[in-house]
C-alpha cells in the first residue's frame, strides 16, 4: 500500500510532465528501504525518510538503483540530469509533508492532508467509505473507543445515541 501512495503522489505531482520517476524505479527503491512495518503510514514515512537521506547524502552525484531483474543495470543513469532534479525535489518535498498525517487531528483536516498529497476525487472516496465503516459498526455496536481514538478491534464499546427532542 505504501508503494501505491507513492506512486499515486508522483501521479498526481508530475501529472502534466514527461520524465516522472518510472514505477520499477520506485518500487525497487521502496522495497529496498522498507523496514517491515505492519502499518501504512509508518512504512511511507520510513521509506520517504531513508530515500530523502539516501538522495541529500548522494548530492551533487545520484542514488544507485539496480535493476532487480538485471543487477548491472542502474535505474537512476536512464533519466536525464533534469529528471533526477525534478526527482530529488519531489522526494524531499513528498518526505516533508507525510509526516503531517502524524499529527493533523479532525477527519476534514487530515482530509484537507490528504488531498494535497493523493488528488481530490480518491480521497473523497477513502473518507466517504471510512465515515461509512464508522456507522456501520456504531449502528452493529462494534464500535469502540480507547485512548487512541476510534475503532472496531479494541476498546469499551460506545454506547448507543439517544436523541432527546423532537
């Protein structure tokens, strides 16, 4: 999942630009620095944080990047100098604004986050499916609440609403 946010950032960053970062590029470096984390976020913000380091470390040269299929084949030597650039900037860009989703608390700001990040239209349909997992398991008296936040796996269940009023 956290190599389909990258990808669907770089779409949504170099959508109207030739020379984006090829998907074998991204999925190989991304599966080289992931460090086997069992959540999302997490895993994104490692993967964003080693490859930034990785890329500011190796400047003015580029990263090394083989070819899983062919090991003397590097992926970064294919793009031009322009290319790399554009590819350092969005990296160091995209690794400064995941951490935010750590710390954007209301479901319209982390909304707001996400936007920018993923495009309009595929977040609106993650929140709109969210909001609707949310009352499914209120309205089945699955939902649950604990210290960190709402949920379906743990927690004391929250108790029925009950309107008062006309």
């Amino acid at each position: 999942r956290a190599i389909q946010l990258i990808k669907r950032n770089r779409d949504i960053t170099f959508a109207d630009q030739s020379g984006s970062p090829s998907s074998i590029l991204l999925t190989t470096v991304s599966a080289t620095l992931y460090q086997g984390e069992t959540r999302i976020l997490p895993a994104l913000m490692t993967i964003l944080g080693r490859l930034e380091e990785n890329v500011k470390s190796a400047w003015p040269h580029r990263i090394s990047v083989a070819n899983p299929t062919n090991r003397s084949e590097d992926l970064c030597a294919k793009v031009t100098d322009d290319q790399y650039f554009r590819f350092v900037q969005w990296v160091c860009g995209f690794a400064g604004e995941v951490p935010k989703l750590n710390h954007t608390r209301g479901l319209d700001r982390i909304a707001a986050v996400l936007k920018v990040l993923f495009g309009e239209q595929v977040t609106t349909e993650v929140i709109k499916s969210y909001v609707r997992r949310l009352d499914e398991a209120r309205t089945g008296r699955a939902l649950r609440y604990s210290g960190s936040g709402l949920g379906v796996t743990s927690g004391l269940i929250s108790p029925p609403h009950v309107f008062h009023g006309e």
